[in-house]
C-alpha cells in the first residue's frame, strides 16, 4: 500500500507532492532537514492524502497531482483548509 499525498509550506504555501510506503515517516523526513526539496520551506503541513495499491498507480496519481488539473486541484484543497483555519 502507498501513499500519495501533497504537503504545504508554512512559510510561502509552496505545495510539495510526493508519494510513500510509510507516511508518517515521509513526513518526519520532510520536516527535519532530510529531503533536500523541501528543506528551506518547512514546516510543512499535510493537505491531501491518498491510498493505492501499486508503486505505479501512486507514481501515476503523483504525475497527475503535480500537472495542471492536479496542481489547480491542490491550490483549492489548500486555500480552504486556510480559510477555514483563518477564517
């Protein structure tokens, strides 16, 4: 089983996605300077997540997620979680 899933910099909003066998370690990783990446934008928080059963299938669904549909998809997950966080 993967994860697909797309963080998102506290610093600047930069969306960062990437897929994974064992997320709460990913997301250790990306927090604490070992994925070079996402290193000058942390902290990042977690915005989206998926499961798949095939490496290829989460390769596929990351491809997507980080291309237009996809990325457009993710400012919208993003910009209501921040509002409704900030509003």
């Amino acid at each position: 089983m993967y994860t697909v899933y797309a963080i998102c910099s506290e610093v600047d909003a930069r969306i960062y996605v990437g897929f994974t066998d064992n997320i709460e370690r990913r997301l250790l990783e990306h927090n604490c300077d070992k994925t070079k990446s996402t290193k000058a934008y942390k902290p990042s928080k977690l915005i989206y997540t998926e499961q798949v059963v095939e490496r290829q299938e989460a390769r596929n669904r990351e491809v997507f997620l980080k291309g237009g549909s996809g990325k457009e998809f993710l400012k919208l997950v993003r910009d209501k979680m921040d509002s409704k966080f900030n509003g």
